[in-house]
C-alpha cells in the first residue's frame, strides 16, 4: 500500500514537473501531500499563473492512482499564496492552510501579509468550514477528535 502510494505522488509530482517544462506559466507546486486510513491520498498545490496570481487546489487520488477531484481552494488575483500545512479531520477528510500574501506596489512587486486562511473540506471535496485568521506563521496539528489545534 505505501508503495503505490509513493508511486502515484511521485508519478504526480513528475507529470506536474513535465507540464511546466518550457514554459514559464503557469507553473504548478506540490505543497504538501497527506494519506488517509482508506488509503487516498490528499495533494495541496499552489499553481502560478503569474508572479502575483496564485491559487490552491486540492486533490483527492484513489489507491489505484486515479483523480478523484481536484478543487480550486482559493483563487489569488493580485495575490501570492503558499500552503502552511495540512491534516486530517479524522473523518476522510483534512484541514488546510494557507498564507495569502498582498501587493504593495502591484503584483510583480514586494508583497506583505495579508492572512491566513483554514478550510475544512470533506471526503467528497466538499467546503465544510473556512476562516481566516491574522496571525503570522501559524502551524496546525490534528486533535484526535477531528478537529485541529
């Protein structure tokens, strides 16, 4: 089981890989990778369209290797974001997040702390929960109840 596992992140972080080779957008980045007692595995991405525009998705993938979904979390117009962390709800699902970076002087420029973002999405890929939050350099662990400290 772990070995297909390592097979289909590695087989995913490959295609990624190939898809951005000479061109220089959007690119594609694995953020973190998590595996659930079902054996799926959640992949938290960031795809950069451009040096200010970057969104997070997420990806659910069977233990045959197959896309089960792959949603688009947040989308950053004007907006650099990297995922901070990722752990499961202990319901199949996981808790994400991510930091959302803000333009000072427009996109290709320096940009500052704007938030960081939580999202509960569930087995199916559904949105559950989202907050934002104001501190800087937040981590998460799970609780064991299916929630996160």
């Amino acid at each position: 089981m772990l070995r297909k596992l390592i097979l289909v992140v590695l087989t995913f972080a490959t295609l990624l890989s190939v898809s951005c080779v000479g061109s220089r957008y959007p690119k594609e980045v694995i953020s973190s990778v998590l595996s659930d007692d079902a054996g799926n595995t959640f992949i938290a991405y960031r795809v950069e369209r451009s040096p200010g525009d970057q969104d997070i998705h997420l990806q659910k993938i069977d233990p045959e290797g197959a896309v089960l979904w792959d949603n688009t979390l947040f989308t950053g117009n004007d907006r650099r974001a990297d995922v901070v962390g990722m752990v499961s709800d202990g319901n199949k699902g996981v808790f994400v997040v991510w930091e959302v970076l803000a333009p000072e002087n427009g996109k290709d420029g320096p940009h500052r702390f704007d938030r960081v973002t939580l999202m509960k999405v569930d087995a199916q890929g559904q949105i559950q929960r989202r907050q934002d939050l104001f501190e800087k350099g937040l981590q998460m662990v799970d609780d064991g109840m299916g929630g996160v400290i």
